[in-house]
C-alpha cells in the first residue's frame, strides 16, 4: 500500500459475488487503494439494519484479485463497522458503495442498504457515495460509465466535502453516451403503493409476497426522479439527522 | 368495530410476545379500536428492512384477548405495509409502534426496528408515534406511564398532525412520578464509537459481536439525548426527505 495514495473502503448490499461491486472496485482502483468489505449474500432492502444478537463472520476472499477484500455475514451497515474497526483499524478517506442492482432513487433511499452503508460512512465523518444503476439485468454493463463514475469520485476527493453528508448517486437505465450528464437533485417524494401478492404453498398455507407501484408525489422538476427520467444521472446529498424543523413550533402549541 | 372509534394500528420491533407491545395495546384499547400486526420474532435493529427475496407468513395470534392481532414474520416496516393493504384493507387514524425495550433516541433512530415502522406510517400519509423506554430491563414497568402515553396519543388524534412527519418519543429510565415533563426536541448528534468483541467459536474460527460506546457530538440544549438526561420525555418530529439542502449549492459548484 503506498502511502501518499487515497485508501478507498467499496462495499455494497447485492455481496462480494455482485457484477455491479467488480465494476466499482475496478474503477476506484485506479483512483487510489481499495479495500473490499461487503457482504457474503445479497442483502437488498435491508435498510440501516445491523447485526445486534448474532455473532458476525468476516473472512478473506480472492476474488479481487490483487485487491485486499473480506466477505462478511453482516449486513451493509455492519460491513462499513467492520471495515473501519476490525479491517483498516483506521478511517478511510472515501466509502464507496455499489454499483447496486436497481434505482435507489426518492424514498428508496430509506429501504437501501447500499444507500445505508453509505450513511453509515457519513454517521462515521467520511466522504460516501452510494452509487445505483436502474436496472436488475444481469446483463447490465456497467463499466460503460466508468467516466462519469471516476468524475465523481476525483471530484469527492478533491473537493471540500459537505460534513455528515453522503451522496446518492443514480445512473438511469440508458446508454452512457446517451446520458446528459450529471445534476444535484433534491430527494423526490415517492413512495411504493404497495401490494402483496397473496399465494398459496404447497400446503395449502397462504403466504405473502411484496409488491407494488412506485408513484411520485408531489413531482418537482428538482427531483432525482425527474432528472433520471429526464436522462441524466442525479446526485441527492443525503444526511442522516431526520428533524422536521420546520414543524417543532406546531408540536410546541400542542402544550404536551 | 364501533365506527365512530378511530382505528389504532400497533406494532413493534421487540414481536407480539414482548412486554412493551403488550402495555401500548392495553393503553391505546382505551381510546381507540386497536388491531396488531407485528413481527413474531424479535426485530431490534432491522432499521427499515423490508422482505424483497423471500415470503412473508401472517398468523392471527391470541395473546392480546379480545383485540384483533396478527403476527407476522416480516420486518416491522413489512408488517405496516401488510397492515394497510392485507389486514385492514384501508388506512388507520394511527400507527403506534412499540413500546421498545431500549432506548431510539438521536441517531439511533436509523438502526430502529420501532421507529422505521413509523416513518413507514409517515410515508403511508399516516399519524404515527414510536415510543421507547430507556431500558432493556424485562423488570421494566410499561405500565407506569400510561398517563404521559395516553396525553401524546389523545393530543395526535385531536391536533393537526404534521404532514409526512411522525414522532419519535423517548421515555427516560425513572419512576413515573420522577419525570419532569414532555419537550418537544431534535435529533442529537451522536454516534456509537463502535467496537467489535472478537470471539472464537468451538472450532478455533473468529467471529465478531458489535457492541460500542454512545457519544453525543456537538451536545445541544434542544437535542432529545439532553432533555432525556435532564429528566424529561423526548419528542422529536421525524421526517423522510433526507436531502441536505444546505449543501445543494455547495455541490453545484463542483461543476460535475
């Protein structure tokens, strides 16, 4: 490890075995040294979660390459933890998470573990980019945005970077030559009109399972939805204090 | 189901078969319909996991007499979701979630099984409260605060709730009689200084327990780690557009 290069933690929630976290650690190492901690099995939608009443597991993994890398049975959340404590035994100068499978766009961002392991990285005091792409094929190729990927990252290092702060970075579904470019969004409020589709097993027992539509309320032309549907990749900055200010007066009249 | 009552949904993070849950039906019964649907497993921690990959199972259990309750083997965020659109079949007047066994004041509002399931209300459009008791003392005496529980849930039914917002409420560790009050505070800065416990299982091979340090950074006199320590009960409007709009113009000025 030389010592003048940037140490860069990659993590991401689809695990070590994902295509999107391969493309991601290829491109960060050409931008300083990186250091592999994510999960050993998929782990989408588990949100903040962190491992509290089981033991974790982290073991070394090979296939990186050269790249120093661990899968571990935690969560995200817990991967970043590990990575900080256990692996560098230090802090790192950038956390990046990804390239998910699917849009983390909007309230997305809530369910993410991709996005939560790059709040995580914020919670700790380090730059964090939490990086998705909106689709599920695994027959995406996403090292064609490999340009736009290593801007964001140079900038990230070369910038003064907003404190507690993490980046939600969304590449639409397009060709990279396609894209328009980049644009700082404000999160949309969307959310999941949720269904469930109701089945039966083979026991003649019903069980449940997750679906639904995603619809935009209240749709501003600010919004990381309506750049990614507009073509180009959005940048939300997300933070991780949840304070409505804007209503702590109105609770007050309430004389509780 | 008189239809003049309003409709209360109660769930948890700590399942149907923990003591807090079972002290927030028997408060909440007093003014409103109560229906249950929470985990029947112990959920701490799950932040605001949902179930994408496998089914979710939803059993009518009995342990809460003659109020109608399901527990399921989702996460808490499922079991709002599967409330609404399975069980209910409409949206309730409230969601109340908890009472936790530990405290989800500050930050750890994101790793908060509880809490995410009431910022999934807030995200459904719905009035919704978690509440927490500082402690994770199965001794504890849920029922010692019913006056102070009842107070914030009448005052959410009659005043005007805020929109996409719910309210985070922290009960201190003390005797009921010994608390000073409600505040209505902010989301403390703080963060756990984690550490791991390395351990080796009965083979030799490493694993690894989380555990950590609470710290409060930057301490504020309006934070909710504050007025819990001076003896009063937080309340912290919580909200889901992560979005640091201090920054947007900051980052505008990398020129991505």
């Amino acid at each position: 490890m030389e010592t003048n290069q940037k140490l860069i933690l990659v993590t991401n929630d689809d695990s070590v075995n994902a295509k999107g976290i391969q493309s991601l650690v290829k491109i960060a190492s050409t931008l300083g040294t990186v250091v592999v901690v994510a999960p050993n099995k998929p782990q989408s939608g588990m949100g903040h979660a962190i491992t509290l009443n089981d033991p974790i597991r982290l073991n070394r993994v090979a296939m990186f390459g050269e790249v120093e890398a661990y899968a571990s049975s935690g969560t995200p959340v817990d991967c970043v933890k590990l990575a900080i404590y256990e692996v560098l035994h230090r802090k790192p100068d950038l956390v990046l998470s990804g390239i998910n499978h699917g849009e983390n766009s909007s309230t997305n961002v809530l369910y993410s573990g991709t996005m939560s392991a790059a709040i995580e990285g914020a919670m700790e005091g380090l730059p964090s980019i939490g990086f998705s792409l909106s689709t599920y094929s695994d027959e995406a190729d996403f090292m064609q945005y490999e340009e736009f990927i290593s801007k964001l990252i140079s900038s990230a290092l070369e910038n003064e970077f907003p404190a507690y702060t993490c980046l939600n970075v969304n590449i639409p579904n397009l060709p990279a030559k396609e894209i328009k470019g980049i644009q700082i969004c404000t999160q949309a409020h969307a959310f999941w009109a949720d269904r469930f589709d109701k089945r039966e097993d083979q026991f003649g027992r019903t069980y449940y399972w997750l679906t639904g539509e995603f619809g935009e309320v209240n749709p501003r032309e600010d919004s990381d939805l309506h750049a990614l549907n507009e073509g180009y990749i959005s940048v939300v900055p997300t933070q991780f204090d949840l304070t409505n200010y804007r209503v702590l007066d109105h609770l007050k009249s309430w004389n509780l």
